[in-house]
C-alpha cells in the first residue's frame, strides 16, 4: 500500500545503485506497463490513479499528489509499476547481432531498444560502460519494448574475441557506404559513443566498417537515427538475398 516511506523508496529506484541493490525498476504509464504484463512480467507493486485501468491486477488506488510523490516524471502518469529486473544470462548467439559500445545518452539507448524490437532483434550486447537500460529515461523512452528485448552487458572487447563465426561491422563516418557493402548473414553490428565513437580496442576488433552515405550538409545523425537506418539496411539487403 502506499506510504510516504514507500514513496521516497520508489524515488530512489531513479538510482542505478538502488535498482541493483533491490533487482527492482519503475515503469510508468499504462500502455508501457500492460507491455510488459502481455510478455509475462508481472508487477511487485502496482499504482493506479483509476481502479479500472487494471482488472485483472491487483492495484493501490492512489490520488494525483501521492502520484506526484511515486513517479520519477515531473507531470506524473495516470500508473506506475514497480518489476523485477529479469535475471541475467548469457548472451545468445543469432545470426544478426547489434552491440553498443558506450551509448550514454538515454534516449538513444531507449530508441535503440525500440528499433531492435521493430526488427525482431531479441538481444542487445552492450558495453559495461552503455547506460543502464532500466534508467527510468530508458524505460520511458522503449515505449514498452524493454518487456520484448534482453539487454545483455559485457566486456565488450573481450566477448567480440570470442566470436568466431561472425563478421565484425563498425558503424564509421570513414567507413564504406552501407549501400554498397555486402553484408553476410552472421554479423555483429556495432555502434559506438555519441561523441567519441567505437573505442580503441573494439575498433582493432573490426572486420569492416560502414557508413551512411551523406547527401546534404548536416553535421551528423544521432545515434539511434543511424542504427535505425544501418539495421534496416541490414535487413533489407539479406531479404533480398533469401
């Protein structure tokens, strides 16, 4: 039940050092929660500002300032939960692999997750330095895909070693045109910081790298907008192979 101990509790799941500690994470709103409800998470604690949001769920009626005080979002929605983070595991082996080598920003992280959703990539391999993907700025910004993708952290240099039989791509402003360079059915693609790129190490890893080609005068694309375009590009192209 509510209470302002709860609350301040609640607050503190904004913290990446709580959420490990507590193996707990907020989501907010009703359509991102009944997304995790459909694929099989089931809500430690559920706050709702209507009791007929969630039938099926057993629910605290909450009113809007004790939803002021749960919610992590300056205008709070009309529901909270609060799940456990799924217990980690060993990163699958598909034929199409995305990794993030340094992802800061939360909401590049939280579109990334939602591209891979679109795209049917299950798994995300990321970097132990990429932002925590149950940041409450991550989760909101999935829209839900969070419940769908397993996000998978590692020493990122040393796990593309192990990967034997994949080709290595690097997401590069000097690298070849995705429009012109054959990708084979097991690759890893990998995108790289905001600001400084793929590091070092990964980037001795790499056996190619491609680019967007760049037909007007902006400076840049931001992360996700790359991803977006590389993996549909990806995509298209081995579908027009099969």
């Amino acid at each position: 039940m509510f209470s302002k101990s709860r609350a301040k509790y609640i607050q503190q799941l904004s913290q990446k050092k709580h959420r490990n500690q507590s193996g707990l994470f907020v989501v907010e709103g009703h359509k991102s929660i009944l997304e995790f409800i459909h694929a099989g998470h089931l809500p430690k604690e559920l706050y709702v500002l209507d009791n007929t949001l969630f039938k099926d769920q057993n629910a605290w009626v909450v009113d809007l300032s004790q939803m002021k005080s749960l919610s992590h979002l300056k205008t709070p929605s009309n529901a909270l939960a609060v799940f456990s983070i799924p217990n980690k595991s060993l990163c699958s082996k598909t034929d199409f692999i995305l990794a993030l080598d340094g992802i800061q920003d939360p909401g590049n992280m939280g579109t990334i997750i939602r591209l891979c959703d679109w795209f049917g990539i299950n798994e995300l391999v990321c970097s132990k330095d990429t932002v925590d993907c149950y940041n409450p700025k991550v989760v909101r910004a999935t829209m839900g895909s969070l419940a769908r993708v397993g996000v998978c952290y590692v020493d990122l240099n040393h796990w593309l070693t192990e990967q034997k039989d994949h080709m290595i791509v690097g997401a590069s402003m000097k690298g070849q045109s995705i429009y012109k360079t054959p990708i084979p059915k097991r690759t890893i693609l990998v995108i790289g910081n905001e600001g400084q790129g793929l590091s070092a190490l990964v980037a001795g890893q790499l056996h190619n790298e491609v680019s967007i080609p760049q037909y007007g005068k902006a400076e840049s694309l931001n992360a996700a907008m790359a991803t977006g375009i590389l993996i549909s590009e990806i995509r298209r192209s081995q579908a027009t192979r099969i």
